[in-house]
C-alpha cells in the first residue's frame, strides 16, 4: 500500500514554465487526506513552500537540500536531518571562486546569501520566489563560525565553460567530502557527502509515518534522483528523464512538461481528470 509520494520539483512536478500545471495541482489535491506528499528538492525551504500552499500540502514534510535538510512539515517544525557542509570546504570553494567568472550562492536553512544582485540572482528569484539576503561572504563565514554552522548548500553558476572548469576543480579538491551535482550545464549544487534525497525519504517514512521505503512511490529526472528512484517501493522516471534515472525506474510516465507525476497518480490512486 502507498503511504507517502516523494517527487521532485523542477523538470518533474513543474512544467516547462516552472509552475505547477491544474491537472498537477488536482492529482495532488485529491490525495493530500490519503498520503503524505513531500517535496524532494535541492530546493531550500522557502522556494517550496509556495508549491505546498497551491497544493494544500503545507503540513506535510519537505527534504530540502537534496535531504541536508529534512522537515516533518512545511511550517517551523520538528528538523529530522540536518547536515551541512563544513565551514572549511565553504571556505575553500569561496577563496577559489573570488575574481572569477562564476556566481557563489550560500544556504542555511531559510537562508540564502549572495554577494551582490546579478543576472543569476534575478533568475533563481524569477524561478525560485524567494530574495537573497545581499551579504560580504567574510561575515557570512565569521558568524557561521560563531554559531557552529556550515552551508546546506552551495550554487555555483555561470556560463558552461566557466561551470565545466569549476566542477574539475571541485572533483579535484572535494570529491571525497561533498556531493558535487551539475543540475545543468550552467548549475552547480553542492551538498554534504552524507545526505541524499534518499537517506530523506528514509527518515520521514521510519520516524514520520513509522513505515517502510516499500510503502513509498517516488517521481525524478535526474541524477540527485537516481537513488531516491532506486529505494522507493516504486520508482518513476519522467520521460524528460536521464537515462541512469529511466533504467534504474520501475516505471516511466510522461514528460514532467506533459504532466507525468499527475498522469501516474490518477493511474495508481484511481483520480479522475476532466480537463
């Protein structure tokens, strides 16, 4: 039986536009009193809550961070995983990227922290919906330091020969210690070497609904998806997916553009579509 739908947001649940499509938000809104829905993203909490309210899922859990960052719901809440990159590799990526071509992004919990606004900012805030907080990277470092914090992520973004330098620098440096995933050829997400969206699901189906991974269904497309597709009682690959994505999948519905999630969601919990 499906106790929980885990799904990934961009290129999965949203469409080509970035927004959840009606058929999306009825498929999700006529099963939110039957199972948990949570959200599974690199995403940080903020830039998800949004999504939650369209989908009246607000008190369900959220893995943000590609799970450094586990809610037992969308509100102020009981925090299952909390993991951070540490201060010393933050450190390191920040020095290297200083007088290059390349936009650093820093995250803790609900907290985003960019060194000046640029095409980069503007685009994740267009995408995203939530602002930056305008900070020198020192005073970020200096107070996380004080307060014994570290980065649930870092992004890194620029033009695809800048990012492509960068990610061989990173896998030379870091590749022991931190997740380092090229979401496009313009994206870098960094995360903590410990956490993935399926180590997520795992917690909030052991300690949220006392249940096992066979009890989960979970959507993806790409490569931070992979495992998460793999551990759930049933994997579905949009077919807008990577390929790892679709053969590890035991399913493949539509494209995330073509309302995929949604598509596979009336199939398994018999909702109804009438456009």
């Amino acid at each position: 039986m499906i106790r929980a739908v885990f799904t990934d947001v961009d290129g999965t649940l949203l469409n080509s536009e970035r927004q959840l499509s009606r058929r999306t938000i009825h498929a999700i809104r006529s099963i939110a009193d039957k199972v948990t829905v949570v959200l599974a993203s690199s995403r940080m909490p903020s830039a998800m809550r949004h999504l939650q309210l369209e989908l009246n899922i607000a008190g369900h859990p959220l893995v943000c961070y590609n799970g450094g960052y586990v809610l037992a719901s969308g509100a102020d809440s009981t925090v299952y995983a909390n993991h951070v990159i540490p201060l010393d590799v933050c450190r390191g990526i920040v020095a290297y990227a200083s007088g290059k071509p390349v936009h650093i992004s820093l995250y803790h919990a609900d907290n985003w922290y960019a060194v000046k606004q640029d095409k980069w900012t503007d685009k994740e805030e267009r995408v995203t919906k939530v602002s930056p907080q305008f900070k020198s990277f020192d005073a970020v470092l200096s107070e996380w330091e004080i307060n014994g914090l570290g980065a649930h992520k870092v992004m890194c973004m620029g033009e695809a020969a800048d990012i492509a330098s960068f990610y061989e620098w990173l896998r030379e440096q870091y590749a022991d210690r931190i997740h380092i995933y090229k979401s496009r050829p313009t994206y870098l997400e960094l995360a903590t070497k410990q956490v993935s969206k399926a180590s997520g699901m795992e917690l909030i189906m052991s300690r949220h609904l006392k249940a096992s991974l066979a009890d989960a269904i979970a959507f993806g497309d790409n490569y931070n998806d992979v495992e998460m597709l793999r551990e759930a009682g049933i994997g579905v690959a949009v077919d807008n997916a990577i390929q790892d994505a679709k053969e590890i999948a035991d399913e493949i519905t539509t494209a995330g553009e073509d309302d995929g999630v949604a598509r596979s969601l009336e199939k398994h919990f018999g909702v109804n579509w009438n456009s």
